[in-house]
C-alpha cells in the first residue's frame, strides 16, 4: 500500500492537535526549523524511517496508523487472559522506569509507564518519552505482584477516559503533558494502591499452571523434607506442591501459606513414612 502524504499530514496534525506549535514540537524532537517546513508541506517526501521512529516513540504512535490510518492512533497492550497479561507484567516491572501509574476504572485496570529515553538523531541525543500501557481485569496473583511493588502511584479515573485509553485513543501529551503544561494523569489526585487493589473485582485463576512456579514449589517441599529430616512420599510431596502453589498464585502471605502446609501434612493420612 503507497501510503498517501496528505493523509498522513491530517493524523499527524490530530496528534498535535491546536495547542502545539509545530515548529516548537519539532525542535524538542531535534528537527531543525527547515526541516519542520518541509515536513508538513504535501509536495515534499514522507519523513525517513528515523525520523518517523522518534515521532512513534515521543508520542506513542502507533505508526501503521500515523502513515497507513490503520488501526488506533496509539500503542496499547489489551490483555484478555491473566496469566498473559501477569506475565507481561512481571517483564514491565522488572525494568527501571521514571513513573508507573496503577490507573483503575472498574472493574478493569492499567498499568501505564514512563521513562526519559534517549534517541539519536543525525548525530545528536533526543530525550523522549517511552512509554508503554498494559490493560486487562485483575486476579489474586496480579494484585499480589502490583501490591508489593513500592514504587507503583494509584489513580482513578471515569470510565469514558478509561475506555478511550483502552481504544488507543490518548497519546503520551495529553497523559503526561510536557515541559510547559501538566498532562491529564499528573494532575489527578494520587490514590492509595492497596484500596484500589481491594476494590477491584477478581477474575477466575488463571487459565495456565504457572511451571515456573509449581517448579519453585517443588523445590521448597524437598528443602523442606531435607531440613527436617522428614521421610515424605511421592504422593504427600505432590499434595504438599500443590497446596504451596495454590497458595502462591492466590496472593497469600508466606506465613498463611506455610500454616496451608502444616494443615495439609497433620491432617493428611500419607504422613511420615
């Protein structure tokens, strides 16, 4: 499909919308002022490949429709199932981030992150917004992750803005805004992440066992067998493996989980052998 550069130049100025200036906005993405003229006049080329890569990441794009109109205007990850969207997670929080936002409509939730990234552009260094949005419904395991997490700030917001961030619909300035203004999510009053944890509705577990976990499971049992000297069956390992994993994926503290063993072992006819 060629694309066409008078389409292009009509998306583009919906994501610039009539508050910023064109030639402002350019020259916080290194363009020169040149270079801004000929960008927006429909006779000249479409942008390079590089130039059109540090536009989709300052602002979230998602490009097939900033140059195609395919698809949203911008880029979010919309989970149907937990255990996908956990995992998703768990890679998200693992990296370093400026901000993340616990952002809540009920009864579904996002988790919505930012960091200064640095780009190069003919030579030089453009420091931008990376940004990345993940939405789904929350289950035990989910709450567990994000509740432990210090560093997650909690927002509430209506549904109508929820749904139009969960349509690709809101780009990375009106969220966050920039050096001149406050975006949408900055000026919303914080919330405390545990209560709006708590309030959520919880899905059914997860479709998937979680291996890694029921590995680690394991594992703990036979540590334990090994510590105490307990002579345990291979029946009374798997019971005790699986009580501990459901206990885990369940968002259960460690001491309620061992008291879930203790019981499994006393009441369990298997017992020591």
């Amino acid at each position: 499909m060629e694309p066409d550069k008078n389409n292009f130049l009509e998306r583009l100025s919906l994501v610039l919308g009539s508050k910023r200036k064109r030639h402002a906005w350019g020259r916080s993405l290194g363009f020169t002022d040149n270079r801004v003229h000929r960008l927006f006049k429909s006779t000249e080329q479409f942008p390079s490949t590089e130039e059109l890569a540090i536009i989709g990441v300052a602002e979230n794009l998602n490009l097939n429709w900033l140059v195609y109109g395919l698809g949203s205007p911008y880029r979010v990850q919309v989970f149907q199932q937990s255990d996908r969207l956990n995992e998703a997670i768990t890679q998200l929080l693992r990296e370093k981030w400026d901000r993340t936002y616990l952002i809540v409509s009920r009864p579904r939730f996002a988790l919505y992150t930012w960091r200064s990234q640095i780009m190069r552009y003919k030579g030089r260094n453009v420091s931008v917004k990376l940004t990345d949005c993940l939405i789904g419904s929350a289950d035990a395991r989910l709450r567990k992750m994000v509740g432990q997490s210090t560093e997650i700030q909690g927002l509430e917001i209506p549904t109508y803005i929820f749904e139009q961030l969960e349509d690709g619909e809101l780009g990375t300035h009106y969220l966050l805004g920039d050096k001149k203004s406050y975006g949408y999510l900055e000026e919303l009053e914080p919330k405390e992440v545990q209560s709006l944890l708590s309030n959520l509705p919880l899905i059914e577990a997860q479709s998937r066992t979680d291996l890694a976990c029921l590995v680690d499971c394991y594992g703990k049992i036979k540590t334990f067998q090994d510590t105490t000297g307990q002579q345990l069956s291979a029946e009374k390992i798997t019971e005790l493996t699986w009580v501990l994993y459901q206990t885990e994926i369940s968002g259960q503290t460690p001491l309620e989980g061992e008291a879930q063993v203790s019981s499994a072992l006393s009441s369990s006819s298997i017992g020591n052998e």
